[in-house]
C-alpha cells in the first residue's frame, strides 16, 4: 500500500513555543490530507482537510490561528501548533489518499506525540 | 462531527476465539471502514465496505453491512495475541472525502 509519513513521532517543546509537525505522502501525490487529534484512550477527531495550493478548511471549534496548515506541494502538508499549552498535547495523524475519492481506503502517517510542558 | 458508536468499548478473549465488534451510525453514508490501531501508532486500513455491499470478507476479517439497522460488525476469527489492538470504524458522507470516526473497541486477546 502507499506510504505516509509523519515526523517527528515524539516531540516536547515548553509552553508558548511553536512546533511543526510534517507530513509526506511518499509514493504517491496527493491534493488532500487531513489532520486528526486523538486523545488517550479516544477516537480520532478531525482537525481540518489541507488542501495543496490553497487554505486549509477547518472543522467547527478548530482554531486555524492556533494550528497552523500548510500544503505547499503534492506531498507535504504541515501541522504548526503555535504558542503551545499543556492542554495542547495530545496524538497527533496525519492521512491521505492516493486518489481524491471517497470510496478509497485512507493511509495514515505513525503520528506524533506532543507533550507541552 | 462524530456520529456513531462502536461497542463493546472493550472486549477481552482468549486466543482462538473469535472476536465480534459493531458499529451503529445515524445518517446514510458513502462507505464504511474498518481500521487497526495498534497502541500508540497511526491507523491500517482493514475493509471497506460500501453501501450497496452486505459482506466482505479478508483473511480472517469478516465485515458486515446492515443499512437498514444503521449498523456494521467486524468479526475476526480464531484471534492471535498478535490481533491485541483497537478497532475503529469510520464512515463518508456525501460525496465528502472526510472520514468520521466512532469511538472504537479495545480488543485484548490473552494467550
């Protein structure tokens, strides 16, 4: 299957610092990724849909100035959570598919734990 | 928004046995997934299943599709230690590409 990466997978950075979590569709292109947070023992929670080459869209409650999205190209979409708080840390995955439909299984990147301490 | 509930929340089984999880949503949809969690890692894609399909099966996953009852079950037979994982199903609406997640099941599967 295709492959999607996410770096790094563990991160803690202190409170009000910035971190930029990557992802990378490595074999194959893809117009639209989505950026999910998961709590402990919880179910994933879609953030917002990155769109390349325009802006994010975000789900309701999302702050878009507080996380960040960028998909400057085909195969990379950013996640920077600014001025980072306690409250932030959490799982974060990254997923994309190889074709823009719905009907097509979504790959996912390993994630990457943010403490804020 | 997510919809939809998964249950049990937990499930606990010996090896060998079988393992069976449901997932009930409440509006129509596109297609339902099954995805793998292993602790701590991103997710793996296990079957699709899509609305006008009433059973898949792969290896010793079988999915079924009741759109009727608004719901699906995973079963997995003859679980391995290896199986010890949760299990999440997700739904697309519309012609959305968005997966919505339900709350997902722990399985433990004791050797």
């Amino acid at each position: 299957g295709a492959v999607v990466s996410q770096h790094p997978s563990r991160v803690i950075c202190k409170s009000g610092t910035s971190v930029k979590i990557e992802c990378r569709s490595l074999d194959f292109q893809a117009t639209t990724m989505f950026w999910y947070r998961q709590f402990p023992k919880k179910s994933l929670m879609l953030m917002a849909t990155s769109n390349e080459g325009s802006k994010a869209t975000y789900e309701q409650g999302v702050e878009k100035d507080k996380f960040l999205i960028n998909h400057a190209s085909l195969t990379l979409s950013t996640l920077t959570v600014t001025s980072a708080h306690p409250e932030d840390s959490s799982f974060y995955i990254c997923s994309a598919r190889t074709t823009p439909r719905a009907n097509t299984e979504a790959f996912f990147g390993q994630g990457t734990r943010l403490t804020v301490v | 928004s997510q919809q939809g509930e998964e249950d049990p929340q937990a499930l606990s089984i010996q090896e060998g046995e079988n393992a069976t999880m449901n997932c009930s949503y409440k509006t129509s949809i596109n297609n339902l997934q099954w995805y793998r969690q292993n602790s701590g890692r991103g997710l793996v894609h296990l079957i699709l299943i899509r609305s006008n399909e009433r059973e898949k099966h792969s290896g010793r996953l079988r999915v079924t599709l009741d759109t009727s009852k608004k719901s699906s079950s995973l079963l997995i037979t003859a679980s391995r230690a290896a199986d010890t994982a949760s299990y999440f199903c997700a739904k697309t609406q519309g012609g959305s590409e968005k997966l919505v997640f339900g709350k997902g099941t722990k399985l433990t599967v004791n050797p």
